[in-house]
C-alpha cells in the first residue's frame, strides 16, 4: 500500500489538476454510493471537524484555533451566522449532542502523543443564553501503550443515553474499535466494547438512539471516502444488526470529516481542505441520500400482515446487498424463488438470512408462517 500512494504521489505532481480530476475518477469504484457536492466551504471553515444539527441550522467547526460554530446554508454551503464559545481548542474533532447538552470532543491525537485528551460539556440552556461555561469529561484508554498510540486517535463520538460511545481512528490497523465513558464531568477510563473492520480511518459518526441506527464515516489509504452503516442492533452493540459499508463516490483525496441526519436517510457531510500526495482538494459540503437502503428499515413498506392475522411480517432492508430481515418468531420456512420460477434459497426461519451469494436481481421471497399460510414479498437483490 506504501508503494501505491508512493507511485500515486509521483502521478499526481505530474497531472494537472485537470487530469487530477480525471485520476480521481478513474479510481472512484462503480458500485459507491453518489454523493452530491453542494458547494465548497468558505475559508473559515477550511478545517471543518465536525456536523450537526441545532436550532434549525446545520453547524461545523474548525479542528484548531478558537472554537467557533458556523451555521452552513446547505444549498450554497455558505456561512449564514457563527458563535464563538470559547478563544482556544487543540484538537476538536467532534460535536455530538442529546436532550440537554452539547459536547465538544477534543481528543484528536494524529500522532499518538497526548495525554489531555477530554470532551467539553455545555448545557443547552446555558447556550441559549450564550453563557458558555463547560463541564469537563477526562478520559485515557487502559490497553494505549507506546507501540499502539497510533490506533487510539479519536475522531467520532455519539452519545447513548448516559455514556458518550467514542470510536477510535487508527492508523496502524485502519480499522475502529468502540469504547465507552460517562456523560458527566470527571477522569475516566474508557471500556472497550466492539470493534468494527471498517477498513479505513473513522473521522464522524451520528447515531439515531430510537431507531438502532449508527452511520460512520471515515476515508481509506488513498483518502478515498466511505460510510459505515449499522442498524437493527441491540443496545451498546452491533450483535444481532445488519452492518455494510460503502464507498462514496467522490473519488481520491477526499477526507471526510463530520457527518449529520435528521430523519435517518438523507444525510450532509463535510471534508476539510487537503493538501497531501500532491492532491488539492478544497474543503466541501455534500448531501447523500441513503434511503434506497434504509428507507425500508425506517419506514418499513414491505410489510405485510400474517395471513393467518397473527402479526406483520417486517421484511428489511429492500433492496439488500446480502443480509435481510424477517420476523422469526412468526415463521416456519423461508424461501427465496428467482425469476425463472426457480427455488434458490430454503431456511428455517431465524432473524436475519443472507443472500449475498445471489446474483443481483428481482426475487420472489415466500414466508410460511407457523399456523400453516403463506405469504410472498418482492425483493430485490443488489
């Protein structure tokens, strides 16, 4: 992987940055998902760290300097108003929020050498009265040594109830693992939960607590940008859930940093300025719309009633990449027919069935529930 970004470095002083365009493109796989470039972000906000959504408005922060919100119109990606709370931060990476406080993660440790890493508390009422007086949150990992520093940089947290969910960014294993603290001001030490094999580097997260969903996002050795979606989950877990992640369609050099939701399946996303393998690439805002995957698991369509009358049959995601929901407690048998009439999938029922070994294409998916009826949902495989 060193030799490729070596080589790809050497291709791209060479290009101009026309044919830089071009070479973005070449290596922005088909099958990513299409993101929507709104506009580039203003020079103040070159070092846009975090997303989210207050008030009516969608606010960003730099990573460095003084900590100042600024209000982005999500049509022109323009600076519609801004707040400074406090004349300094290091590192602010994050900005997560629940009914009654913001938080404010400055935790960034690109290099692995800091020790003050902690998370600014502000009441919501105090913000309303632009009274910016924080609580601290202090928090160290108790598995980071000198030889992993590098894994325990920390770019994305959510907040779950009364604990903050921090998942870290590593650089040596380009994956992510996901530990937990308190909610309130104190020193911690973080409790490693899960890790997830996002093959690549997580730099934003927003979690929706009702709906089991937690969408990630981050970027791969070459600063090819991607999301990592969870869903159906139990509590403080993945078990149990459908996870998948996939590229966004923007191409190299693009390093995504917050992301943000308000209804689950439309989704806005920042990248900072970068200068780096001798790519330019100017800060941005973009809009993904998600609900071709997550629109049947939020507002689940294809659902049907047993037809014996003892309940719905709750069938999602549709269309599917491979792993697909249905209601175990209600059926006996399912089975999965093809266009050509054909059988190509026969299960006892359980929660979730895979069908990433079908081809894609329209199926007919038959439920047989436990008081002898049947019935059929149309699905489609990606």
């Amino acid at each position: 992987m060193k030799h490729l970004l070596i080589l790809l470095s050497f291709l791209s002083l060479a290009l101009s940055a026309s044919s830089q365009s071009f070479l973005s493109r070449l290596l922005t796989p088909k099958s990513s998902i299409h993101a929507d470039t709104i506009g580039n972000l203003p020079p103040q906000v070159e070092g846009t760290s975090s997303l989210f959504f207050l008030d009516g408005r969608y606010w960003t922060c730099n990573d460095h300097g003084q900590l100042t919100l600024y209000a982005l119109d999500t049509t022109t990606a323009a600076i519609v108003d801004s707040i400074t709370l406090a004349p300094y931060i290091y590192d602010m990476e994050e900005v997560s929020q629940d009914d009654n406080y913001l938080y404010f993660g400055d935790m960034g440790d690109n290099n692995g050498v800091r020790d003050d890493l902690h998370i600014l508390r502000l009441s919501k009422t105090d913000f309303a009265m632009r009274n910016f007086v924080f609580d601290t949150i202090c928090f160290s990992y108790p598995d980071r040594n000198d030889t992993n520093a590098r894994n325990f940089d920390c770019e994305a947290f959510v907040v779950a109830d009364t604990v903050l969910l921090l998942f870290t960014k590593q650089w040596i294993d380009h994956g992510t693992d996901c530990y937990s603290i308190p909610n309130r001001a104190g020193t911690w030490q973080a409790r490693r939960l899960f890790s997830l094999a996002t093959d690549g580097m997580v730099t934003g997260a927003c979690y929706q607590p009702e709906h089991r969903l937690l969408v990630l996002c981050g970027y791969n050795s070459l600063c090819i940008p991607f999301l990592y979606i969870a869903y159906g989950f139990e509590e403080l877990s993945i078990d149990g859930g459908v996870c998948q992640r996939e590229l966004l369609s923007l191409g190299i050099g693009c390093q995504t940093e917050g992301i943000t939701t308000v209804d689950g399946k439309h989704y806005y996303i920042t990248c900072e300025r970068l200068e780096r393998y001798g790519l330019s690439n100017p800060a941005q805002l973009f809009f993904v719309d998600l609900s071709y995957i997550l629109g049947s698991y939020l507002d689940p369509v294809e659902s049907v009633v047993s037809p014996a009358g003892h309940g719905r049959l709750n069938v999602y995601p549709n269309p599917t990449y491979g792993p697909l929901h249905v209601p175990s407690h209600l059926l006996e048998c399912v089975e999965v027919i093809d266009n050509c009439g054909r059988m190509v999938f026969v299960g006892s029922a359980a929660d979730f069935i895979d069908l990433s070994h079908l081809a894609a294409g329209n199926y007919v998916l038959r439920l047989n529930d436990k008081y002898g009826s049947t019935e059929t949902v149309r699905i489609v495989k990606k």
